[in-house]
C-alpha cells in the first residue's frame, strides 16, 4: 500500500492562534504529500455554528441565513488563501469548498475521507484548536475510516522516523492501525512495540507482543518489545513517557471511541493521548 491520496481540512481560523496552527497543517500536509510523491486535497470548509432543530428566542429565518451567509464567505477566504499557498509548491493538488453545520460534519468529512489514504490534521485539543476539530477527526477515522496523522509540536511530521514506538493491546484497532502505517513502519530503523500490562490469561501470555513481531519481521520491519507496567494513572500517562525514553518520532495507535446518538465520540485513551502529544500520532479505527 502507498499513500498517494492526502486529504486536509482546514476551517477558517479563528484567532491568530488558529491561523498559525492552519499554517503548520498546511507546511505538514505538503511536505507529507512530496514525501510520498502523491496529490493533497484540501477542503476549505466553512463551518455554520447555530444548532440544526434548535429555535432561540428572537432568532429568525434572516439570522439563520446570515449565519449560513457568512460561512460559505469564510469558507471563500480560506479557499483563496489556499490556492495562494499551494500555487507556490510544486506538488499535485486541489481545492474544494463546502459549509456545513456543526452538527452535520460527519457525513461530509466521511465523503471526503473515504477516498484518501492517509488524513492529516492537526490536535484536536488546546487553547487553538476550534471546536469543530475534534469532530473533523472523529468522522475521517470513524466515518471515513481513513487513518489519520495527527501533527504535533511546530514541525512538519516526518514519514521516514527512525524509531517508532506501536501501542499494541491485541485489539482489532490497534491491527488495524499497525496495517495502515506498514509503509511507515518499513522506513523505520527500529519499531518499539509497547505493551502496557498485557493481561495474564490472555492469548499472548507466555509472549507478549510475539506474533506481531514475527509478522513485522517478514515485512522488513526490525522490532522490539517493551512489556510496560501502569505506573502511572492514566495509560496514555505511560505511553507519553515511553515515547520520550524511547527518544520515538512517531506514536502508532488505535483509535478508540464508543457510538452516543449514533456519533463517534473518541475514548479516553485515545482523547488524552492526543492531548499530551509531544510526537505526530498516526492513528486508525
């Protein structure tokens, strides 16, 4: 598998914050897309925050017009901004705009999603970020099912890391997610797969992490395994210091979440490992 379809989106920025942070999703998306000689999509999608079956008081069909009315314009804004710094690079790519509610994101970001092989974006969490990131990440994976790679820190990710540490727990997302970053895995120079208390009955108790690194190891791929005890509260706690002993540039994980009123939420694990990323996360569902 090669990644030659790359999908962004960027909504319009909101503080000088935002737009730094859609600055560096831009510089990661590009440099992602030369890296693998393929063509970057971008949406420009201009977001309608009023809630769909909602009526406030005063509020009328103008004022939902004019809140519509000035999404597809920021929408414009941004597609301009785009085209004006894409033009200047010499990759393939394109540009669509479009406007949705808040509410409504899931169904558009899947369209677009499903058809990319690989979405970069950028944390979900923090003082920048809009509200609409984490819903953005949420349907390409969950809805798209697309694998993402979350930027993190002020530069560009690089696809060619030499060492990469894989969380691995035996779930069918964590497969999946390993599966989806083979690419990336076979450019490593080592792949640490991180096990944290592997549990004492299950399949792969008398050796933790063995048949993975035996399947790895048929791809090309040279690994190791770091059984790893919670020591610390929060999982994501462990694997954040692991990442840094490790001295990894690249977290490969699965991506969990549970369905409310048939929307993905994202789980706590995987919430709190995008909060506290100092590494790009490449994740999957």
């Amino acid at each position: 598998m090669a990644y030659k379809t790359i999908l962004t989106v960027v909504t319009p920025p909101q503080s000088d914050d935002e737009q730094k942070v859609v600055a560096r999703q831009l510089a990661a998306s590009v440099a992602v897309a030369r890296r693998e000689d393929a063509h970057l999509e971008v949406l420009a999608l201009g977001v309608d925050r009023t809630q769909i079956g909602y009526f406030y008081a005063g509020a009328s069909a103008m004022m939902y017009q004019e809140t519509l009315d000035r999404a597809q314009e920021e929408a414009r804004e941004v597609e301009a901004e785009i085209r004006k710094t894409l033009g200047r690079e010499e990759i393939r790519w394109s540009v669509d705009t479009a406007v949705a509610q808040i509410g409504g994101l899931a169904g558009l970001i899947a369209q677009s999603a499903r058809f990319a092989d690989l979405v970069v974006l950028p944390q979900p969490y923090g003082p920048a970020p809009g509200t609409e990131a984490e819903a953005v990440i949420e349907s390409a994976m969950f809805e798209g099912q697309a694998p993402v790679l979350v930027t993190a820190g002020a530069t560009a990710p690089d696809l060619s890391p030499s060492r990469i540490v894989v969380a691995w727990n035996q779930s069918s997302e964590a497969l999946t997610a390993i599966r989806r970053a083979l690419p990336v895995l076979r450019r490593a120079d080592l792949v640490n797969v991180a096990i944290i208390d592997p549990p004492q009955h299950g399949p792969e108790r008398s050796d933790p992490g063995g048949m993975l690194s035996q399947w790895l190891s048929r791809h090309g791929i040279r690994s190791e395994v770091s059984v790893l005890a919670r020591t610390l509260p929060r999982i994501s706690d462990v694997l954040s210091r692991h990442v840094r002993d490790q001295n990894a540039e690249l977290l490969v994980m699965g991506a969990y979440g549970h369905s409310r009123f048939r929307q993905a939420i994202l789980g706590g694990a995987t919430r709190n490992m995008l909060e506290q990323a100092e590494v790009p996360v490449f994740m999957a569902h």
